[in-house]
C-alpha cells in the first residue's frame, strides 16, 4: 500500500525542535508533535520545500541549527513557476492575505504536488476552519486539489 503524503510546514518542525515552553497550550502542542514524530511520521512520506528551510534559517543560531537537522533528511519538493504563479493566485483572491506570501507558497506547494496532508501549527490562518472554504474555492477554481491542511492531533491516528 502507498503512503499518504505529508508537506510539513515551518510550525511544525519549530514545534518538534523548540525547548519546552512554559506555556502549557504551547507545551501541549510540542508533545503532541514529538508523540507524531515518533509513533507517525514512518506511515508518511514526508515532505519539505525551499520556503521551509528559509524560513527554518531565521532567528537564533542554535535554534535554527535544530530545525535545519530535522530538515536534512526530508525530501525537498521544487518550487516552480507554476508554484509561484499560483501562490500569487492565493493572494489575488484573497484566500490568503497578501502580507502572509509565505503561506501562500506552502499552500500552492502542497497543491501543486498533490501532496494529501499539510501539516501545521498555523491555526491563525492554514488550519483554521472559518479560512477553510475560501482555500479550498481558490484551489479547485485553479484546478487543485486542497490537501488536508491539519494539526498534529488530527493525524495522530487512533
């Protein structure tokens, strides 16, 4: 049987990498996606793009370093002109915010590729319900389909 795909966004590894944090939703959130990393991720192929690994480059040196471990090993996915084009798309038709261009290139990423599920942290805008449909009229309006865009928790399995 063929694995489902997997498009880790930058949250994720962020998550998985970062020390415990004091606060208990986010504390709650990194032992969600370590207990993923660990019980689930080989039923997955996994899968990155270069926005990924920019964006795991930025802040604290030692962080960074962490994520970019991580990163090393995952399957880097192009970023094409079509990737772009689309992801301007997102924008263009407001299904993403113009000042979250980052966002819009995961979400054409994972789209582009056909990739089945994009897994994140973001819940301000990626996995947030009320966002859901208008991604999801701009995807299939461009000829994509959407993947699933969810938490951790949510593909944890039974």
């Amino acid at each position: 049987m063929e694995k489902s795909s997997v498009y880790l966004e930058t949250s994720f590894v962020s998550y998985l990498t970062a020390r415990l944090s004091n606060n208990l939703i986010v504390a709650a959130h990194q032992n969600i996606t370590l207990d993923w990393w660990e019980n689930r991720r080989q039923d997955f192929e996994l899968f990155i793009s270069q926005v990924v690994i920019d964006e795991a480059k930025l802040g604290d040196p030692q962080a960074a370093a962490k994520r970019l471990a991580i990163l090393a090993h995952l399957t880097l996915l192009d970023v094409s002109d079509e990737i772009i084009g689309f992801a301007n798309q997102l924008i263009d038709f407001k299904a993403v915010p113009k000042n979250e261009i980052q966002d819009a290139y995961h979400l054409s990423v994972a789209c582009v590729h056909g990739i089945n599920y994009l897994l994140t942290w973001n819940c301000k805008l990626m996995a947030n319900a009320e966002k859901h449909e208008e991604i999801e009229k701009t995807c299939t309006e461009f000829g994509y389909r959407i993947p699933i865009i969810c938490t951790p928790d949510q593909l944890l399995g039974e």
